[in-house]
C-alpha cells in the first residue's frame, strides 16, 4: 500500500503546486530553448507540431504523471514499484522511476551551464554592457563569453550551488514564495519585451514566420525535436512533475492543475517568441544560429530601448529565477530517492546528487569553445553539424529518454492502472473528459511518440508509401 502523504511533505494548498509545478515547466525551455529551436527548424510548421504535441501528447501525459504521483505518495522509483506491485504487476516498473533520475541528473548537468549564461548576462545587463552595441558587437561579446571555460565553470558552480540550497531546504519552504512573485513579474516583462518588438519593422514578419507553417520543409529530425521539447518544456517524462504530484493534496483536481500549467507554460514560449523573432528579422540575424540566439537578440534590444540596462538586468534576473525553480525540480526526483531508499539525511541527499551533476556540467562547459576537443564526429537525423557533449546530453534526454519515459507512463497509467483506480484519482466520474483522457493516454499518445521514433530509422515508410497518392491529393 502506497503511504497516505508523503514523507517529504505536502503544498500547502492546490495553487502552490500549480505555481511549484508551473516554476518547474516555465525555464530556459520556454525562453531559450523554445525560440532557438524554432529558428534552427524552419518557424511555423515546427511551432504548429509543437503545439499539437502539447495538446495530445503533453496534456494526457501530465495528468498521468501527477495521478501517479499523488496515489504513490514517494519518490518516482517507489511509486512506481508500489503502484505496479498494487495492480499486480512487475516491481520492474521501478526501472522508468531510476530512468527518470538519470535523466535528471544530465539535463541538470548542462541546464545549470546555460542558467550560468543566464547570471553572467545579468551581470553585463547591469552594467550597461548592451548600450549603444551594434549587432556584430553583441555576438563578439557573446562569443568571447563561451570562449571562456573558467568563466563558465563559476557560473555554473554558483547556479548548482543556488539548487543546492534551496532543495536541501525542502521543496516547499523558499520555492512556494519565490514563485508566486517572480512567475508573473516574468510575464509582465516578457509582455514589455513583446511591446517593443511590435514596434520594430520585423513584427508582422515574425508573425508570419512563427504561424504560417510551410510544411515543405519540415522534416522527421524536426518533428521529433518539437514532440522531444513538448515533453522537455512541460517538465514530463522524467519523474519531476510526478514527485511534485506526490506532495498534492488529495481534494485537488488534477484536470484543472494541468491545464493551467500547460496554458502558461505555452503562453510563455510562444511570448519569448515574438519578442525574439521580429528582432532577428529587424536586425538582420541568422534565425537558425543555435543555443546563442536569446544572448544575441535580446541585448541589441536592451541596447537601444529607453531604460534598457534596467529592463534587461530584470529580464535576465528573472530568467535565472525560472531556470532556478526548474533546476530545483530537476534534482528533486534523485534527492527523494536517495532519503527513501539510501537512509540519506536530505542535506546529504542534496549534496550526492548535487555534486555529480556538477561534474557532469563540466563535460558541457568545455563543449562550446571553437576547437573544442570533446566533439563527436557523427550526425544525429536531420543534422549536418559537428555535434559537442552538450547536443549530444540534449538529444539524449530531451528527445528520447524523456519521450520514452513518457510513453512508459501512459501505458502504466492507462493499461496497468486499474479504470476504477484512474478514474477515483482523476476525480472527473465517466463523463467525455474522462473518456478522452483515457484514448489520448492508451493510444493516441503513445501511438504518436512510436509513430515518431520509428521513422526516425525510416521503418515506416513503406506504410507512407502506401498512403503518398492521398497525401499528394491533399497537397495539390
Ligand atoms: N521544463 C523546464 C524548462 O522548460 O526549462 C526544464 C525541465 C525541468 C525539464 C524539469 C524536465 C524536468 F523534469
């Protein structure tokens, strides 16, 4: 039997976790990820993927995670293989909670060298670095910056170090109150940003980049990294949102919680997009230039706006403080494992964890230098670039280990997982929400991330060869 709360603690109302929960979905993914991806893979029809990945395949997913988590009551490893001894099943399903924690620990691994870009830039907002720069100016800037592996080994050990603190307090004391204020105030001054790029000559440009999808160019690779970052941007897959759902208390609905955080998690990305692009197009900037896009755009902007250096120290202030509240969700799934199952105080918990990450980080840290040694002489699908530690840990996770995981979890919640047992936690009786909950979670969502991943190796083709005389009527 599952334990009726869990031993690390409950939020201490349904909006905290929807603000614990939306600090963990909201990060880099959403304001530096989200963005360069899109220019990387062609704008809209990538951006429209992206979006219904979210509706079918994130939403459903999410509301499993989180049920699994409020019924198992503990870290990811033994929900799951409470949950599966309960319905009768293999202890083995204790391996997608283990699977979870790796994941966490890689992506926090480089996640926490890119927050550190995030702190170094803060440190050159306020000091009224961007003023007046010309646009070769700022990518210098930025270049010479990653140039630098000392200077990004501090910032990433001073980002690990903030996580530290905060999860070896416990999730909820500082991560409650540091997300109710900093959340919207993030918001706000994306909506300034958003605001000042309407008034560039590149809006209406951007828009029609970033919504008008040209479905010529879009191919596997980018389908793939947009259903990867749907998983990646909503925190699923991985165990995160499943230990923030093991603290939920039991009267909260789940339905409502996910679709609010789905909802601002999408708002923000889509925000950070067109505040981004119609400066790339303004100023003449190369869309598809990879991880540096946000720390070029965004401070030739700051540069010229009236009150930039105040408004681009907030900007990177609160975009260090969202990757912060995710950082934190990242390192929770391995610290409540080790309490459980290693008899670790939580401080020592952290502090394991904690450190591994941050050596892993350093592989990251040395994979952006031109030169670099660590670099990796194959091409992944789609891809005709050198690929560094850092892409590879970001395929790696993103867009399998997090996809499979998720796979995993539907099934459980939607095979394994008793009707009854799904449908007294998801509390929404048998109506059509709950009906179109459990298609999405049996078959819609699972059949699309395998659908995905086997043609990635082309093993689908002879069923598209079948249906190509349709499809070119469509295309006609
Ligand atoms: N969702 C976070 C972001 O978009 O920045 C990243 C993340 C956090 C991914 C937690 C996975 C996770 F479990």
């Amino acid at each position: 039997m599952p334990p009726k709360t869990s031993v690390h603690g409950t939020w201490s109302t349904r909006w905290a976790f929807i603000l614990a929960a939306t600090g963990s979905a909201v990060g880099l993914g959403n304001i530096w990820k989200f963005p360069y991806i899109t220019g990387e893979n062609g704008g809209g029809a990538f951006v429209l993927v992206y979006l219904f990945c979210i509706a079918l395949i994130g939403i459903p997913i999410m509301m499993s995670e989180i049920m699994l988590g409020r019924r198992g009551r503990q870290s990811p490893v033994n929900t799951m293989h409470t949950l599966a001894i309960e319905s009768g099943h293999h202890p083995a399903w204790k391996y997608l909670g283990i699977m979870g924690v790796l994941a966490g620990f890689l992506i926090l691994s480089y996640y926490s060298v890119i927050a550190g870009w995030a702190l170094e830039y803060l440190t050159k907002a306020s000091s009224g670095d961007f003023a007046g720069q010309t646009p070769d100016g700022i990518k210098t800037l930025f270049s010479n910056f990653i140039d630098d592996p000392k200077h990004l080994l501090l910032w990433h050990t001073i980002f690990m170090v903030m996580t530290f603190i905060v999860v070896a307090r416990g999730v909820r004391g500082g991560l409650e109150v540091a997300v109710k204020f900093l959340m919207p105030a993030l918001l706000v001054l994306l909506i300034i940003l958003v605001g000042y790029s309407m008034n560039t000559n590149g809006f209406g440009e951007a828009v029609e980049y970033l919504f008008k999808p040209d479905f010529s160019s879009l191919g596997w690779g980018s389908v793939l990294t947009a259903m990867g970052h749907a998983f990646f941007t909503l925190s699923l897959g991985m165990g995160a949102i499943m230990v923030y759902g093991s603290y939920l208390p039991k009267d909260a609905s789940i339905s409502k919680t996910t679709f609010t955080i789905a909802a601002a998690d999408t708002g923000v990305a889509l925000l950070a997009g067109l505040a981004i692009f119609p400066l790339v197009i303004a100023n003449n900037l190369e869309a598809g230039s990879g991880p540096g896009l946000i720390f070029v755009t965004l401070p030739l902007a700051f540069g010229q706006m009236p009150y930039g250096t105040l408004f681009g120290s907030l900007f990177f202030l609160l975009l260090s403080f969202a990757a912060w509240t995710s950082a934190i969700s990242l390192l929770e799934p391995a610290v409540t494992w080790l309490v459980e199952n290693k008899n670790m105080k939580r401080v020592t918990a952290t502090m394991t964890a904690g450190i591994t990450t941050w050596a892993v980080g350093i592989l990251t840290v040395f994979s952006f230098q031109d030169g670099s040694p660590i670099k990796f002489p194959f091409n992944f699908v789609g891809e005709k670039k050198e690929n560094g530690i850092f892409d590879l840990l970001d395929i790696l996770t993103a867009n399998i280990m997090l996809p499979v995981g998720g796979i995993l979890i539907a099934v459980f919640a939607g095979w394994i997982m008793s009707r009854e047992a799904s449908r007294d936690e998801l509390e929404m009786g048998e109506g059509n929400a709950y009906k179109t909950w459990r298609v999405l979670t049996r078959f819609i969502a699972p059949a699309l991330v395998c659908i995905v991943i086997l043609q990635l190796f082309g093993l689908l083709d002879p069923i598209f060869a079948l249906f190509a005389p349709i499809i070119d009527l469509f295309s006609k």
